[in-house]
C-alpha cells in the first residue's frame, strides 16, 4: 500500500522518562562521583536536567548542535519567506505566513534550550552572523518557483521529521521537551507541502513541470541535511554514547529515502536517481551516494545563496536593535514598577 505523508509524531517517539533528584549537582563531590552520577543517569535512559552536573564536553556539544539548529530554524524562515508577498491567493499567503512564523517560534525554544546550558543568546546570534557557527546547508539554496515551496515542506520538513522525532528522547531534558512540539508543528509543515503538490500535479502540464523540477533541484540537497556519511562524521560516536543522537546520519538518511519513496509514486514525480530501487535482501531501497564535496562547500560557506542569507540575518539584527532596547527598558519600567507596588 502506498503511504502519504503520515510520519511518525512525537507521540510514538515517546520521551525519556523525567530525572529523578538523584542527579542534582553536587559542588563539593569529587568530578569522578558526579562523572559516575551522570553515566548512570544516561545508561538508565533517563534525563540529565540543567541542574544536574554534565561533563564540559557535554555542555558543549549540545550547545553546539543546539545553536546550529536554532540558527537553522531562523535562517529557514527565509527560503520560502520570499514568497509570502508572491503566494498565488490569499489562502496559500495565510498557509505560509503561519508556517514561516512556526520557525521562529522553533528558534525561540532552542535558543531558550542552549540557555538553559549557560550560553548566552546575544553571542550565539554573533557567531552565527560572524560565520563561527553553522546553520543547516539545506537553506542556501535558492527557491525559483512557488512549487519549491511545497517541495520544502515535504522534502525538508520530512527530513527534520526524520532527524528530530528521535530527538524527543535525546538525553538532554530540555531540548527533548523543545523537540515534542516542534515535531508536532513540522508534521503539519509536511502535511501542507505535500498538498500543495497534489494541487500543482492537478493542475496545468506547466504546473507539473514546476513541481519535478522542483524536485530535482532539491532531492540531493534534502539527503545531504542528515549530514555526512557515519565514517566522516566526527561527532557520531560520541553524541551517540551520550544519547544526544539515537541515530547516525546514515541511518537517518535511509529513513527518510524508505519514507519519501512512496510518497513520490503517489505523488506521480520522479526522484532524480536512476540508481534508487528496492532491495529486498536489505529490506530497504538502494540509492547513489550524494556528492559530499557539494555538502563540504555549501557548509564551509560556498554555497548558492550563503552569503545572501548571513546578510539578510545580520542586517534584520541590526535593524531590531532599537525592539532589543526598546523591550529592555520596558522590562526595567515594570520591574521597577512592580518594587514600587511591592513597597506600597
Ligand atoms: N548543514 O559530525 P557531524 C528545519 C556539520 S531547521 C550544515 O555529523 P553532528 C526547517 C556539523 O554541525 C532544522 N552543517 O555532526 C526550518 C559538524 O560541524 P561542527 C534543521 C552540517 O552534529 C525552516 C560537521 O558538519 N535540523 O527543520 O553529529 C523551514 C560534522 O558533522 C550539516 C537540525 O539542525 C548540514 N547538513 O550531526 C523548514 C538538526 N551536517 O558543528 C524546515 C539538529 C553536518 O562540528 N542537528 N554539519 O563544526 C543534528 O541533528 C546534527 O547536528 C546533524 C549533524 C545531524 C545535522
């Protein structure tokens, strides 16, 4: 039977259970008893919460990871912002100035999320438009029609589905809690790409053309957002071991092909690889290896579109200063406010 877009929701991918206080910190134990404390909590599956004590490498592999996926939740909002002023009717303009808000909000609970570890949100917005850390390479690709649109949300937000369901149980309490809704908001995300596109492959023969085109422009990019393959990805094994990850890049790439495979049938396009076929032996479906000097450039800054997209953050950064003062003065009047109050 053929599948529609029905992944898997956060519901299945059922949280790890919460802490107990057994790992609440404990500044005067040595760093080998708090180092134990913190192993058994991740081999009893369960959650290492801000205030327990976490090795420094730890920390900052989840502020890393966790700073890039903020950063790409906000840069993402731009790929398909372009064509919120161009939707084809009112309708289609509502469907995407709501999904193009859902991203910020996205960004804002990670941000939230890597606070909780101690980084300051000011500095990671720095780094990101300072080129020290990354975003997804997925949004330095141009989007030329508005049937890249629904290809976003089916291949893209697919792939995150994909890549963050497992993340609910990741073993850092307050990105799992993040993860559970934001899947619940991209599942829908899928769900409005997907029909999109079974609107366009009703429609004109040109409107047909758009949408495989669409498709062939961002089938390999979409694959290469799982990251590289598991023997040159330099930070599996470890957030494996620690429960950040729950599966390799590869691992995920093939779920997400398995995933989208009938969808495209369904659909009526064809995936650009002439390679991609069933496997029964493997119980999965083969495909060609994506070209990772592609992802190697795009992620070091050379992409289509890089340049772009780290200007257009900075400058809607600088733009916003006066909001940040703005709402940093009305926080003091309040507080000061409330003393006041508290006083009478
Ligand atoms: N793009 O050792 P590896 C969304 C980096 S937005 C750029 O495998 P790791 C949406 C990697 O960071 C959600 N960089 O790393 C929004 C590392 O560099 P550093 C996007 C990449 O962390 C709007 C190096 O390459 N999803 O859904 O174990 C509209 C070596 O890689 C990429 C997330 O952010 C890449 N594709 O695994 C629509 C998911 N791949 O940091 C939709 C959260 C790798 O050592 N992140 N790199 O300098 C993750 O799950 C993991 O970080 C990754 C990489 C699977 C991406």
């Amino acid at each position: 039977m053929q599948q529609t877009p029905g992944p898997e929701t956060p519901a299945q991918g059922t949280p790890a259970q919460e802490t107990p206080v057994q790992g609440t910190p404990s500044e005067e134990a040595p760093d080998s008893v708090n180092m134990s404390a913190f192993e058994d909590t991740i081999a009893r599956d369960q959650r290492i919460e801000p205030r327990d004590w976490m090795p420094d490498a730890y920390r900052a592999t989840l502020v890393r990871q966790i700073a890039q996926h903020a950063h790409s939740e906000i840069i993402g909002m731009q790929p398909e912002g372009e064509w919120i002023t161009r939707a084809p009717s009112l309708r289609r303009k509502a469907i995407l100035f709501a999904k193009v808000q859902d991203e910020a909000g996205h960004g804002l609970y990670l941000y939230s999320a890597a606070e909780t570890l101690g980084a300051d949100r000011t500095d990671l917005t720095q780094r990101l438009i300072d080129g020290r850390q990354k975003y997804s390479s997925i949004f330095n690709y141009p989007t030329r029609t508005f049937a890249d649109v629904g290809v976003i949300g089916w291949f893209v937000d697919g792939a995150a589905i994909c890549n963050q369901v497992p993340l609910c149980r990741t073993s850092y309490g307050p990105y799992g809690r993040a993860m559970v809704r934001v899947c619940k908001e991209e599942s829908f995300h899928q769900r409005q790409g997907y029909e999109l596109l079974l609107t366009m492959m009703r429609g004109t023969d040109a409107q047909r053309a758009m949408v495989q085109d669409a498709v062939d422009r961002w089938w390999w990019p979409s694959l290469m957002m799982f990251g590289p393959p598991d023997d040159d990805s330099p930070n599996s094994a470890r957030s494996m071991a620690w429960k950040i990850k729950r599966h390799t890049n590869d691992e995920l790439r093939q779920r997400f092909v398995d995933m989208t495979v009938p969808q495209a049938e369904k659909l009526g396009v064809i995936l650009p690889d002439p390679d991609l076929k069933w496997n029964e032996e493997r119980g999965h479906h083969d495909f060609s290896t994506p070209d990772w000097d592609e992802l190697k450039r795009v992620v070091s800054g050379d992409g289509p579109c890089n340049a772009e997209r780290v200007a257009r953050r900075r400058a809607a950064h600088e733009e916003g200063a006066w909001v940040r003062r703005a709402a940093v003065a009305h926080a003091a009047k309040r507080t000061a406010r409330l003393r006041e109050g508290a006083v009478a």
